[in-house]
C-alpha cells in the first residue's frame, strides 16, 4: 500500500525480489489508521517480549543480534520502527517517539500480546521507554540498551536533520542518496560497532539496502528533528516511571554517551537499575547477547 502524499515511499511489504532475499526476515503487517503498517516477526516461546530497533536499522538488526538467545525464553516480537524497513508512516509525521511508542503499542494490542517485556535499542530504547511512561499497566517492564534519553546535538540532526524539510528536504535525499550515501552509510555502519569489529555474520546477513533506502534516510532526519521535544518530555516524565527498568550500556560506547544518557536515566528512574558492560561499543547487544537476556529474565511477571 503506497503512500499518495509521500513522495519518498517506502513499501509496506517485501517486493518479489525482496521476498526472494534471504536476509530479509518474513514480515506479518499489523494496517493501522492513516495508511500506516507496522511491520514485524516473531520467534520462541514463552512471555512476550518486544524487540525494538534503533537508528539506521529495520528488525534484522535485532534478528542477528539478541533475538536467538532471548527467543529460549521468550516469544520474541521484532518490529521495524514507523518509517523504517517496511513499516510505513506519513511523510511529516510519526516521528516523535512518543506517536512510535503509540503505534508500536496499537500493534502490539492488535496482535494479542499479554504484558510484554518492552526491549529498545539506541533510539529504540528511548521508545521503550516512552512505551512505559505511557502504558505501565500493560507491560512487565522495559530493558533499555545504549539509550538516547536526553536532549543533545548528534551527529543525525548534521547529517540527516535537512532531509526532513518539507520544501526541499526531498530533493536533497535524492540528491545524496546517489551521491555521497553509498560512501556514508557504510561508515556510520562500521562505526557503531567501534570499538569492535563489525560480526562478519551481521555484515553478510544485515539487509543494508533495505535499512539505507532514501525513504528511511529521510525517516531518520525526522526521527533527529523531533529528538530534543520528544526526550524533553521524556526527561520531565522519567521520575514518573514505576515498571522495572532495566539500563544497559556499553562502557566504550562512541555512539551515545553511557554516563551522561545511562548514569543519569538511572538516577531519574525510581525502578531502574544500571549495568555497564565493560570494554563494549554501542552495538554490544550482538556480541554480549547474554547480558541482555539476564536483565529481561530480571524483570517479574
């Protein structure tokens, strides 16, 4: 289902050629209101968990990172983000990670789940728990890896910021999406792994082009150009958070900084606790799987 006022659309389901793709996971759509889907997959059994990706990433991220180990204990639901991998939003809108939140949760209704564990990673994270502060009584409680919880310049509103203007925005992702994204994007991938080496395993299995298309690249512009409203209202609603929260994050993490966004959320959060991974970069979900299966099985029910 294409979008008629989007003039950078992203399908709402795998192409044949897609479909024909093994690194693209089978995807069930959940159709919502305002011509949007939320795409997702799921896996295991046992309690519900919510497994919620972050920038520059659709739900193979989660797929080849945590899910096999959390999926021993979990019936695990992978969901690509309104306005990335094939989970369509409006051009212009969905981008706050409270409306995210909103939609994630509509799906997850949909779709029967029963007090679900909220997992995010990165901006996923900052989701889950906008997710909590939104529907504690519908959850068991949120893990919340590398989160961004705190307003602050990023390198997205630099690079992808522009591309969310409504006059023009458009024509420069196309514009740099032939030019200079085939060179950047490969990059930003490779350094989100810092300070270790991207898993050959992720890097032969993650559907780049997929997670790279111009529609997405314009969908994280808007993601950055809500960040610092969204996460101000995060930062005034975090004392009022009462689910057990869980924070974990990479003590060598260049991509979101551990102290400021994980010391101080812990502090704000009356249920949270803290665990530093130590020596670990951004993306230790994928080579610490352990540790995040630790601290969803933490969390009662």
């Amino acid at each position: 289902m294409a979008l008629a006022a989007q003039s950078l659309p992203g399908p709402s389901q795998p192409t044949p050629g897609e479909q024909a793709d093994p690194r693209i996971i089978p995807r069930r759509f959940v159709r919502q209101p305002d011509d949007r889907t939320i795409a997702n997959a799921d896996t295991g059994s046992g309690p519900d968990l919510v497994a919620i990706h972050g920038t520059l990433m659709c739900l193979e991220d989660q797929w080849l990172g945590p899910v096999p180990a959390l999926a021993e204990h979990f019936r695990v639901v992978a969901v690509d983000r309104p306005g990335h991998g094939f989970s369509v939003r409006p051009r212009g809108r969905g981008a706050d990670i409270w409306d995210q939140a909103k939609q994630i949760r509509d799906a997850v209704q949909e779709l029967g789940l029963e007090r679900p564990v909220i997992l995010g990673h990165s901006f996923g994270a900052a989701i889950a728990l906008a997710y909590g502060m939104l529907y504690p009584d519908e959850i068991a409680g949120i893990v919340s890896l590398a989160p961004v919880c705190f307003p602050e310049l990023r390198l997205e509103h630099l690079l992808f910021g522009p591309r969310a203007l409504p006059l023009g925005g458009d024509i420069l992702t196309r514009i740099l999406h032939a030019s200079s994204d085939p060179a950047l994007l490969p990059v930003l991938w490779n350094a989100m792994f810092l300070p270790q080496a991207m898993p050959q395993q992720f890097r032969q299995n993650f559907p780049f082009e997929l997670a790279g298309r111009a529609a997405q690249i314009t969908a994280e512009g808007e993601d950055a150009a809500w960040l610092w409203p969204a996460l101000t209202r995060s930062v005034l609603s975090y004392p009022s958070l009462r689910v057990p929260t869980r924070i974990l994050c990479g003590g060598a993490d260049i991509v979101v900084n551990s102290y400021l966004h994980g010391v101080m959320a812990a502090r704000l959060i009356p249920e949270a606790t803290l665990e530093m991974v130590p020596g670990a970069g951004h993306m230790f979900p994928h080579s610490h799987p352990e540790v995040v299966v630790r601290a969803a099985l933490s969390i009662g029910r």
